[in-house]
C-alpha cells in the first residue's frame, strides 16, 4: 500500500510539474558472497526470535518489508492479545544462494529450532505441555534490496 502511494504522489507531482520527477537510487552493491547471505539469515533470525520473545514488533521494518513484515507484526500482535510470547531459538545449519541479482536474494536455508514453545506472560509457564518443539525446517528465504538505501530487507519465505 505505501509503495502504492509513492508511485500514485509521484505521479501526480510529475503531472503537476509537467516534468520527470527525478529517479533516485542507491549505487550498485557488489554481489555478497554465501557467508555474508548466512551472516544476514542468522542477523535476521535472531532479531526476529528476540521481537517474537519480548513481543515487540518496533523494530522489525528495521530489516523485515512486504509479506514478512506484515506477517510478523500481526502474529506478534495476535500473541500479545492472548498474552502469550513464543520462545524459540533457532540455529542456521546451511544456506546455499540459488538466485542472485542487483536487487534480490533467493537462499535455500537449512535450520532447526533448539526449542519453540508458547509461554503465559502473566506466570511465566510453558503453555500446551511446550509444543510445537523443537523441529527441521528447510526454507526458500527471499530478500529485496531497497533501491533508495541500499539496504536488504527480508520479504519472503516459503517453506519447503
């Protein structure tokens, strides 16, 4: 909705203008290697089972956007309604980049949870005898570069 916006103001004020409205972008980045895609997935996954710990979603469009962004902040909010935080500590065991372009990464990551359970707010006690648990995961990770900073964001995931 808000790149919605952007484009429908930039429309609008090049109508007015009756100019180009000028485009601005970020230099180019140099393509990363596979340990600085790891080192981004294991910074992002940390910072996203610290928001979902503390219930706090402040700061997640600090490297989440689109989908996962939004996805995020409302499962987070869901939780902080019925009082409850999800715990879990998750470990990075292999990301292999499949797709590299200027503006995007698609990484086949490996992982698995240490823990993952459910914990009251109020009392502090595991809720649903501490399931889901710890659990294998393989995931396609997505993340899009934002032209005007420069900085990647992750957008997308789709378990496998």
């Amino acid at each position: 909705m808000t790149t919605l916006l952007c484009v429908v103001v930039g429309c609008a004020l090049t109508a007015c203008s009756g100019g180009s409205s000028p485009k601005v972008t970020a230099p180019k980045t140099p393509a990363l290697t596979t340990a600085q895609v790891r080192a981004m997935v294991e910074d992002y996954e940390g910072r996203l089972q610290a928001a979902y710990a503390a219930g706090d979603a402040s700061h997640l469009a600090d490297f989440l956007a689109g989908p996962q962004l939004q996805g995020n902040t409302a499962t987070i909010n869901i939780l902080n309604g019925r009082h409850q935080h999800n715990v879990f500590h998750l470990h990075v065991d292999n990301v292999s980049v499949t797709t590299q372009a200027d503006d995007r990464i698609v990484a086949a990551v490996q992982d698995h949870t240490t823990d993952n359970a459910f914990v009251d707010t109020a009392s502090g006690q595991t809720l649903n005898g501490g399931l889901p648990g710890p659990e294998a995961q393989s995931f396609v990770l997505f993340f899009d570069r934002n032209p005007h900073d420069g900085r990647w964001y992750w957008t997308g995931a789709q378990k496998q």
